[in-house]
C-alpha cells in the first residue's frame, strides 16, 4: 500500500514504459474539460443576452404604451378645437350631412347603337 500511494505522488504511471496510455486519457479529460468550459461561457453570454433583450423589450413597450396615450389625447375632440381657437377656427353648429352619388348605369351596346 505504502510503494502504491509513494509511486502514485512521484506520478511513476506518467514516465513508465506503457504511459501513452495514460497521457492519452489525460489529454482526453483536458479538451472535455476545454469543451465543457467553452459550452458553459457560451450558455452564460446568451443568458446575459437574453436578459438584456428583455429588459430593452419592456423599455420599448412602456415607452409605446405612453406615446399611444400621448397621441390618444391629442386625438381627442377637446384638444382638437382648442388648438384650433388659437387660429380662430371654430367647431361647426350645422351637423354634416351625408351626400349620396348614384352611379350612372352603363348602356348596353345595343342601347348605345340605337341612340
């Protein structure tokens, strides 16, 4: 047990004649280790990214909740004939009247040769 655990500190199973067996499984860990490192700070930009995204995405629909308020105001008939008094221009007391144009009906072509 003693020669075991002395021969595993002086790392003797790295320099023996048969080793390549070992670097190559050493190898193998540090490039899965490579990869996963890789894999894990790929995953954590994206987080990252996502989260910016949402947060500009709440930004943009608060800003497009106000200026669909903003706009509904200025819509609004109030605002409208107040900003038209300054350039005294006032509301019509004769409501609108509907006007109706009746489409002339198209001649057949016998109607046409006989006229």
């Amino acid at each position: 047990m003693k020669n075991g655990v002395y021969s595993l500190l002086k790392a003797r199973f790295l320099i023996e004649d048969d080793s390549i067996k070992n670097w190559r499984f050493i190898v193998f860990l540090i490039v899965l280790a490579i990869v996963m490192i890789a894999n894990t700070q790929r995953f954590e930009q994206k987080v990252f990214k996502i989260n910016e995204l949402t947060n500009q995405v709440k930004e943009l629909r608060s800003e497009f909740v106000d200026r669909r308020s903003e706009l509904m105001k200025l819509k609004m008939e109030s605002t409208v004939s107040e900003k038209m008094l300054e350039k005294q221009i006032f509301p019509s007391t004769v409501p609108p009247i509907k006007i109706k144009v009746k489409k002339a009906a198209e001649k057949s072509f016998f109607q046409k040769l006989w006229q």
